[in-house]
C-alpha cells in the first residue's frame, strides 16, 4: 500500500500531491559614443543555459511517508524561488502527519542558503483520499545568479544582449516581495549601458526586477 504518495503544488493553499551628453565646451562633436550618465555596474551576465526539465532526484519511493513528500515538494518550491539549479535540501517534522490543522515548520537549503516554511495542512481533497490540502509560507527568499539572468534573458528574450548588475552572489537570503540591495540593468542590442538599473526582488516563485 503506498503511503501518502502524493504530489503537492504549493500555493497559498493548494494540493499536496539614456544616453550620455557633452559638456558643451568644445561646441563640437568628435563621433565618440556617449558616456553613461551613472555608474556602470560591474557584473555581466549573459544568457544562461535553460533550466532542465527535471533537476530533483531522487523522487519521494513508493512506500515513502507523508513527511517524506512534504520535503521532497518544499523542495520544488525552493527550487521555483531560486529559479536555478543547485544542491537543495529539505527536511520536515517525522512526526508530521496528513490530520487537518497540524502545523509544522521545515527547512531547506539551496547551496546553503536556509529557508524555514511554516506549514498547515488543510482537509483532504474531494477528488483524491491521496491529495491534501496544506499551505506553505516561506519566512525569507533566496536570490541567485543563475535566477537573475534567467529572468531578464526570459522577459527581453532576443533584444538583450546582456545585463549588468552589482555583484549578485550565486545564492544569497532575500527578503520576500521587498527591494533588495541588488539591481541589475538590461543592456539591449547596439546599445551601450546607461548605469539606470531596476532592483531586484525575491519572490516566492522566482526574481523578479522592478
């Protein structure tokens, strides 16, 4: 008999289951390309490779427990904030169990940034005795690299030619849904960088840049 062998996605509450200018002295132009009117940030990013499609092995086995699958899907969730791919851990409660209002907190790592999630598990669903309702909220997010590049490479897709940001780490604890310290500039095709950039935030299903 398999044993809460589910497949969770998790939700709020789901299944478990410009240019530069002259100084005008000169009242002449030489041909030289304009200068960025701020400070060009230092690190290039150039497009990334695609996300495989699948990166978390190994999966949950056939007889393995409902404590077991939780962290295997925190997993996936992780992963969907990093929007990378990494060494990731998850670890939840042994004891934790499938009853309707039980709270319990797990943690994950991704290259060893720790994220801790408060879970509650919800009723079970009408359409299966096998899936769960539940929610899990992240208490911090991770920002990556890798996630960055993805993101920006994703949104401008073939008018970009790369970016620039300041010096994003490959994994680094973010506050969710809020500015970070990090920003990044999207420099397009036969264009040169102006040193205007957009900050970046950690969200819990990924970057994101505004």
């Amino acid at each position: 008999m398999r044993i809460q062998n589910v497949s969770v996605v998790v939700v709020s509450a789901v299944c478990l289951l410009a240019t530069g200018c002259s100084d005008g002295s000169s009242g002449k132009s030489d041909g030289a390309k304009p200068k960025p009117t701020h400070t060009v940030l230092p690190q290039r990013l150039d497009k990334p490779a695609p996300m495989p499609e699948e990166t978390l092995q190994p999966s949950p086995a056939a007889d393995a427990s409902f404590s077991e699958n939780l962290a295997y899907e925190l997993r996936r969730k992780t992963q969907a904030m990093a929007g990378a791919t990494g060494k990731i851990t998850a670890e939840c409660p042994k004891d934790v169990g499938s009853k309707s209002g039980t709270q319990a907190t797990c943690t994950t790592t991704f290259e060893g940034v720790k994220v801790e999630w408060d879970v509650r598990i919800g009723d079970k669903s009408s359409f299966s005795n096998n899936l769960v309702e539940y929610k899990a909220t992240p208490r911090q997010g991770i920002l990556t690299r890798d996630g960055v590049a993805r993101l920006l490479y994703g949104n401008y897709r073939d008018s970009i030619d790369h970016a620039l940001c300041n010096d994003i780490p490959k994994a680094v604890a973010a506050p969710l849904g809020v500015q970070s310290k990090y920003r990044c500039e999207v420099v397009m095709k036969g264009k040169e960088p102006t040193g205007y950039a957009d900050p970046v935030r950690a969200t819990d299903s990924g970057p994101r840049a505004y």
